[in-house]
C-alpha cells in the first residue's frame, strides 16, 4: 500500500523533477505542501526562528540578574518603556515566555515536526506520511499558537507572567497579578493549538510507521530515530489530551467561574473572596501528567537521532541496539508514573511522595544504559572529528550531568532544599539545551545534505559547535552552585535577600557567557542560509552511511524514492569484516560470501513479514 | 585538529570539577551549615549522592575520553584498521544495568527515614512539642490542642503571623484554628523558640507560596486552601532568612521576612511584648508602667 511506484508521482509533479534543483523543497515553505519534506523543511526554518526569539528572551532574564534595574540596551527601548527597565512583572513575563517559546515552539516542533517529518518517511522508506494533509494542518496549528503568543504580549499587563507551568490560582483569577490578565488567556489558547499541532503530528506518525514501512523493514531493523520518534508520538498521545484538559478547565475557571483549582475564600488583591471549592494541586497533577511525559517527548527523539549519527560517524554498529529500543521504551513507561516529583514540597501525602521517589530514581537507570551504550558505540569506531560528531559528544557528555544532577532531586529530602533554586534550573538546561539542542545541531549538519543537496560549512559549524559549548557551560553549569547556595529561580532581585548578595559577580559572568552563546547563534543562522546556496555539492550519500534516506536523491522528490526499497538489514552494519567497504546500506541484496547466510537477512521472508503487517 | 577535540572533552569535566572544589571558597555552596538537625541530615544525604554522582561523572566522562582517543588514534595515516565490527556486549549490558541499579536502589531506600521524619505526621517529634509547650511555655492545653505555635500565612508578599495570646492569668492559650480576640499578629517576623522542635501551620490567603528557611532546609509550599504543619528545629539563636520559593506574582522576590530563634523566656517575652502592644489602648500605658513598678 505504501511506496507506490515514483513514476507515477512524478508525472502527477512535474514541477519537482529537475534533480539539479538543490532547493526545489526549500521553494516550497510558501505554499500549503502535503509533502512530509517540505512541512519538515517549514518546521525546521520556524523553530530556528523561533529559537532566536527565545533566546532573546532569556538574555533579557540574566540582563536583569547580571545588571538588576538597570536600564536593558536594544530589547529593553523595544518593549519594556521606561527608558528599558525591566519592571518586576515584565521579567516574570521574560521567563515565562522565554520558557514557553522554547518548549512549544523550539525544542518539541524541531524534533518532532522537523526532523520527525522529515526523516520518518525517508528512514521507513515510504512515500511520504499516512496522512498527508493532518500533517501539513500540524504545521499551519503552530501559526495560531505563534499569533496567540504574539498577542499576549501586547495586552495590557504586558504579557502572561505565571511561568511556563502556569499554575493556579494565580494563573487562574485575572486580579492576583498583571501577568494573569487577559494574557494569561492568550497564553492557555496558545498552548491548545500547540497540542492540537503535535497531537496531528502524533497520530500521523504512529499511523505512519506501523503501517508504512517498506518491505523487509522489521521493527527491530528500524533506525533508534524511527523508535524515538515512535514512543515520542506515543507519550503525546496519551499525555496530551490531560493538559488540553487541564487548560480548558483553567480557560473555564477564568471565564465561567467554574472553580475547578479554586478553593472557597481567598481573598486575593483585595477582591471580593472567592467562592471556590476546588483544589490548585490538580492542575499541578494535570499538568506535570502531561509535562513529565512531555520532557521526554523533548529528549527521545533527539537521544535516537544522536544514535543514528553515532554509529554512522564513527563507521561502527550501534552499541547495544536492542538494549537502546528497550531503554528508550522504559525511560517512557517510567516517564508516566513520575510526574509527582515536581511536587515533592507541594503538600500532597508524603507516602505518595516516597512512591514518587521511587520511581524517579530508577528512571535514572535506562538513562545511565543509553550513556554506557553510545560510549560503547564510540569504543573501538573509527570517529571522524566533525560537526556532527562532535555535538553528539557534547549530547553525551551534557546528558551525563543533566542525568546525574537529576538523582539530587530525586531525593525527596535533598529537593526540599533545592526545589525552586536555580539547581532545577541548571539540572533542565543541561538535559534540554546540553543535550536536545546539541542533538539537533548535530542533526541539522548531518540531514541538512538530504534536504537542501549541499553540505553545511565545516568550518563555520565547528565554530558555532565551540562558542556555543563553552558560552553553554560557562552558563548553566555554575547554575548548581547558585542552586546549592540558595537562590530561588523566577527571582527578579535576588540580591535583595543579603545571603544572596555576594552571588551577583558570578551572576554576571553567566550572563556574558549567555552573550556569547546568543551570539554564537547567528554563526549557525547564517551558515544554514549560506549553504543553501555555497555549500559543497552533496551526492545521494554525503556520510557513506546505510539508512534508506541516503538511498534517494538529495533533495528527494516527491514520493522519495526512485524505486521501492527493500531492506534486507539493520541499519547499523558499519564495518563488517565480510566487505571492503565499511558501511553496508540497507537496500543492498546480500552476498553470499558465507556458506549459510542468516535466515533474517532473507530478502523473502524480510518482505513476507512487511506484507503480513501492512 | 582530532587530538584538540579530545582534550577539549577530557578537559572540561576536570574544569567542573575544579570550579566545584574552590566553590565553597568563593561563597558559592551552602549558605552556611545547616542549622537545624534534620537539614544537617539532608546535607549529609546531599554529600552522599555528591560522592556517589562525582564518581560516576568521572568514571563516564573518563571513559568518554578514553574511547574518543582511542578512536582517533585509529585513524592515523600509519593505522590501517576498521572499526571494531560488535553489536554489542550481553554481559557488559547485564553489568552496567545491574550496578547502577542496585546503586539506585540503595539511594532510593537511604532516604526514605529523613522524608518521613520531615513530612509524615505520625513521625513527628510530639513529645518534645508537648513537652516544650507545657513545661517551657506554660501553655494551658488539652490534648487535642494544636501542638502548633503560629500560624503563617502567606499573601501576596508578606508573610502574616498569627500566634496564641494570653489568657486573663497570663498563661499562654493554644492554637485554635481559627482566629481569637486574643491572638498576636506580626508580619514578615517568625519569632520561635531556639533548640526544640516547634511546629508552624502555614497557610496561604491568595495565591500559592512557598515557605523558605534556606539555613534550615526548610521548604513547604503554602496552598490555597491546605493547612499544612511544618516543623523545624534551629540550632543556635539568631535571626534566618525567611523568603518565598514558589512564584505568587510580580513581587514574588520580595517576600522577605525573618525568622527570630531565641530561647524560651524571650520567646515568651516577645509574645508579651505583642500583647502589649496590640492591646495599648492609648491611655493605660501609666497604670501599666506602675504596675511594673509594684
Ligand atoms: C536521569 C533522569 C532524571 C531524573 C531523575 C530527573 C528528576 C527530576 C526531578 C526530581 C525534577 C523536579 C525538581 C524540582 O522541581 O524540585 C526534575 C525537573 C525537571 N526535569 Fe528532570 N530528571 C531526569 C531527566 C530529565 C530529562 C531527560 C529531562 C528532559 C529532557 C528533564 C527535564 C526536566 C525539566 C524540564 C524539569 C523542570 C521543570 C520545571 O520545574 O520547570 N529531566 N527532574
Ligand atoms: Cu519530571
Ligand atoms: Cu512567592
């Protein structure tokens, strides 16, 4: 049913079949395209853009922790008035939209939509997704959240200020703050469309490769990306439908009065006291159900991509791929009954807390598996020190802190002290940036031959690869010792409190290093939009690598392959002794160099199976 | 070029570990030794998992170094060797997936004493509150009396304090949960007694806080609708910083207040001092002050 012929297509196409056109898909991000490539492509170019936004936001946050009340230069006369001071709400709004641009709109849409769309269909060896036009509506759902997000900055109150967890009563009556006027409104319509965009994406991906995958193509002979892409869309599925639950109930306590987070008689800004008779530790159990399961949803993806590049760069099987399928599954098993650590102080039934513990600290264990399992991927390979393979180190070395700082917090008694301090801060800046984000760079190089027919500059991303891992560390990793010392996060003038005075130095340092790295990423910006257009020419198969998206054209064409792909092996048989090339693709019938060749290679039975399960 | 990458990964680890080593030195760790017993044990659980996760962080980041050189120095000019062909190892798989879990499991039980005597109420030291209520303080209670001594409640951004009064014989009355004519009120300014655990009922009048004794290792959020006790014990007499840690809105930051430890007599002193103060009613400060005279 999948991989009709291409013949077909590109007659129905004609417009796409100019194979020297390097960036016939690029051309394409204006239009309303049903092509996975090119709603890939329009993920990627909106994530980064959004990137810098958020970015921007967060150097407003260590602006005002490095140089409190003092006046902001550029971004300060753009927003902020007042000769740009930062006024105490406007910096709860910095982080709180810093936080959620960053989420909603970089690190979950860049793997998921960008690289989710892209490369699922190309690494199964369909044609393009099951559902074309869900897909194409999962990038448009993505505007609204932008244009909603957009508006709440420009309401009065001057934009949602609640965090990104948002939670109640504060996010959920209009008087507790200036951040929770109409704002915070726009804010919870935002997320909505938000989720409604993944949960398009989600279905679609799971449809897509249960039912997709090309001949021989077994589950266990699936790239770790297609696995991490796979358990990602289905952690959103489940987990998604609780926040949008979640939110409308938010949306209806503020407009309708309906008091699901709101307990009776609290008398807030002087209002009248509320009528009440609900309970904000639901939305906290609500929303952590879902952004528990969610923070995986922004690693998975990301941890199965650095595998793929791994393997490939170092020219060496994967270490451990079974091991790697079932540790990712377990970290997203066990992602579903943690969700109460991030209420450890809340107040909720300490026995509940222990339990929660528990499980916290043994999801430390598939995580510590897949770190042994990629340096074993690493032993004994033959790396190539480029862009790509040096941010997928720096995804394993940052992972391993991001991983370790999480086992102090696992310890209920050791988070009472750390919970809210800037430790919590250092601990998800090391999981999400050191890790998601360095994967994705690292796959921006690596993919970016497939989608635009050119390579990256090597030189400029090794560059960008430098200046940012330093301006990274020199960041977030001083970041425990302001947690350790006591500093709360969402803090506007920490230096208030006279513990806390002698830490703004240190503060400052981080902030310029923050600089740094901002800057860093207009290196990354430009060397993306140059190379459309100076890069090296990349064949079919830049990397030499096995995947079956290095077997079609670069760019592909509509319906991606020339012929129908047959698989005959895993994608990770790098090296093998039996041949004089290192690497092995997935399509190449096998040779029969030994006597009894391995009945699972059997290219008969491999498309046997495929059938059966389409 | 290659050899440059692999210093550079092997070289940060040793930096961080460094910056950590000289940290205390520069101010940045702890506030200051914790100063109570139970926060001297959560510093005892943190140093733990601070041994166990350093040994970890360097064994793995030494072995990251490892495979990386070893790896480029297999792409010499004079080496002619492929990679290493293995899919691979069950044995190695079933160790590293053993160890780490019995390490787990280790930490994972280790703290489940400090938790419960933290956080669950039947682990609670009530036979010292009582006995600091009833023989230090003269309290006159029954036993089903709070064994609190103040209730905290946090509004947007201060931090309210409502404690006992007097009764006519100036013996100290318990708490009640709710408000009396003769409670003393303060604001952004715990007083308690010194080297006894005394418990709080923290609430919250708006939106959700956070009540912070940093010194202490003290945090338990205070939520809309909860009454939720909490108990600490300071070690020496002196005033800790008290601040919120949940975020209530644009002032959050400056939830600043104090926490007095002192000993019994002052304590009880300062709630009559309170008193005094609150119940001035403008004219009797002469009748007072000759009674004092008496
Ligand atoms: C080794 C496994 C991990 C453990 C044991 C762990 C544990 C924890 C705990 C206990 C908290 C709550 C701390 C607090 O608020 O007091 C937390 C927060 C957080 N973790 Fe992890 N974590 C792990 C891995 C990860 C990964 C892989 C990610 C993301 C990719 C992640 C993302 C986050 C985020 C975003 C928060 C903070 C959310 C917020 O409060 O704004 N963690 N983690
Ligand atoms: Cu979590
Ligand atoms: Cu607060």
């Amino acid at each position: 049913m999948s991989a009709p012929s291409t013949t077909g297509h590109e007659a129905g196409h004609g417009h796409h079949h100019n194979p020297e056109d390097r960036l016939a898909l690029l051309k394409q991000i204006w239009m309303f395209s049903t092509d996975h490539k090119v709603i890939g492509i329009q993920f990627l170019c909106t994530t980064l853009l959004m990137l810098m936004v958020g970015g921007a936001l967060a150097l407003g946050v260590r602006w005002q922790l490095a140089f409190p009340w003092e006046n902001m230069p550029i971004f300060g006369n753009l927003f902020a008035g007042e000769g740009g001071q930062i006024s105490p709400e406007y910096y709860t709004m910095l982080f709180t939209m810093h936080a959620s641009v960053m989420i909603f709109l970089v690190i979950i849409p860049v793997l998921a939509g960008a690289f989710g769309n892209f490369l699922i269909p190309l690494m199964i060896g369909a044609d393009d997704m099951a559902f074309p036009i869900l897909n194409a509506l999962s990038y448009w759902f993505i505007w609204p959240t932008i244009i909603c997000f957009g508006i709440s900055f420009t309401c009065a109150g001057g934009g949602p200020g609640n965090g990104w967890t948002s939670y109640p009563v504060l996010s959920a009556l209009p008087q507790a703050a200036p951040g929770s006027e109409e704002a915070q409104f726009w804010w919870l319509i935002a997320v909505t469309f938000a989720g409604v965009s993944s949960m398009m994406g989600s279905i679609n991906y799971m449809t897509t490769i249960i039912n997709m995958r090309a001949p021989g193509m077994t589950l266990f002979r699936m790239p770790l990306t297609i696995w991490g892409m796979f358990i990602t869309a289905i952690l959103q599925a489940f987990a998604l439908p609780v926040l949008t639950a979640a939110g409308f109930m938010l949306v209806s306590d503020r407009m309708l009065g309906t008091c699901f987070f709101i307990p009776s008689g609290l008398v807030v800004n002087n209002a009248d006291p509320t009528v009440g008779g609900g309970q904000p530790l639901l939305w906290q159990h609500l929303f952590w159900f879902y952004s528990h399961p969610a923070v995986y949803i922004m690693l998975l993806p990301a941890m199965g991509m650095v595998s793929d590049m791994l393997s490939a760069t170092c020219r060496k099987p994967i270490f451990g791929y079974k091991p790697m399928v079932y540790s990712l599954a377990a970290i997203a098993g066990l992602g579903f009954i943690v969700w109460g650590h991030h209420m450890f102080t809340s107040g909720m039934n300490p026995a509940l807390g222990m339990t929660f513990m528990i499980s916290t600290v043994m999801i430390a264990l598939p995580s510590a598996v897949k770190v042994f399992n990629w340096i074993g991927t690493i032993w004994g390979g033959r790396p190539e020190f480029n862009t790509v393979f040096l941010n997928c180190v720096a995804f394993i070395s940052m992972f391993i802190v991001g991983g370790l700082s999480g086992i102090f917090m696992a310890a209920v008694p050791v988070d009472i002290y750390i919970h809210d301090t800037y430790f919590i801060v250092a601990h998800f800046h090391y999981v999400l940036f050191g890790a998601t984000l360095f994967g994705v760079f690292g796959g921006i190089h690596y993919w970016y031959p497939k989608m635009f027919g050119r390579r990256m500059s090597e030189g400029w991303g090794k560059l960008h690869f430098t200046l940012t891992f330093i301006g990274f560390n020199g960041t977030f990793f001083p970041m425990h010792l302001l947690g350790v010392a006591g500093m709360p996060r969402r803090y506007a003038d920490p230096y208030l409190h006279p513990y806390l005075e002698h830490l703004l130095p240190l503060n400052q340092f981080m902030t310029i290093c923050a600089c740094l790295m901002g800057c860093a990423q207009f290196i990354l910006i430009a060397n993306f939009v140059l190379s459309w257009f100076y890069g090296e020419k990349a064949g079919k198969n830049p990397w030499l690598a096995n995947g079956l998206e290095w077997v079609a054209p670069s760019p592909p064409g509509h319906g991606n392959f020339e012929v129908v792909p047959t698989v005959y092996r895993g994608p990770y048989e790098y090296s093998s002794p039996d041949r004089d090339e290192d690497y092995w693709p997935q399509t190449e019938p096998p040779v029969r160099k030994s006597p009894a060749p391995q009945p699972a290679t059997e290219p008969a039975e491999a498309s046997h199976d495929a059938s059966a399960q389409s | 070029m290659k050899w440059f990458w692999c210093l550079f990964f092997a070289f940060w680890p040793i930096l961080a570990i460094a910056v950590c080593a000289v940290a205390p030195a520069y101010g940045w760790w702890f506030p200051s030794a914790a100063a109570s017993p139970l926060g001297q044990r959560i510093d005892d659980l943190f140093y733990m998992i601070l041994i166990i996760t350093t040994i970890t962080f360097v064994g793995t980041q030494a072995g990251l170094a490892y495979v990386l050189f070893t790896g480029a120095r297999r792409t010499d000019p004079d080496v002619d060797q492929k990679a290493w062909f293995s899919h691979g190892s069950h044995q190695l798989e079933v160790i590293w997936s053993v160890v780490p879990a019995f390490v787990l499991l280790f930490i994972a039980l280790y703290q489940l004493d400090v938790w419960a005597d933290y956080r669950v109420k039947d682990m609670f030291p009530r036979e010292k509150m009582s006995q600091l209520l009833e023989d230090k303080l003269h309290q006159k209670r029954t036993k089903h009396d709070s064994l609190a001594l103040a209730e905290v409640t946090a509004r947007q951004f201060e931090w309210r304090i409502r404690y006992p009064g007097f009764d006519e014989d100036g013996n100290l009355l318990p708490l009640m949960p709710d408000p009396q004519p003769t409670d003393l009120y303060t604001v952004n300014d715990l007083h308690l007694p010194v080297r006894v655990p005394v418990m709080i009922n923290l609430k919250s009048q708006d939106v959700q806080h956070s009540f912070f004794l940093p010194e202490l290792r003290v945090k338990q959020d205070a939520v809309p609708g909860l009454v939720i006790p909490v108990w600490f014990e300071a070690k020496s007499q002196q005033s800790y910083a008290l601040l919120c840690a949940e975020l209530c809105g644009w002032g959050h930051y400056k939830m600043k207040a104090q926490f007095v430890a002192e000993s019994d007599e002052a304590f009880l002193e300062y709630l009559r001092e309170l008193q005094r103060q609150q119940f001035f009613d403008g004219v009797a400060e002469a009748a007072e002050s000759a009674e004092d005279d008496e």
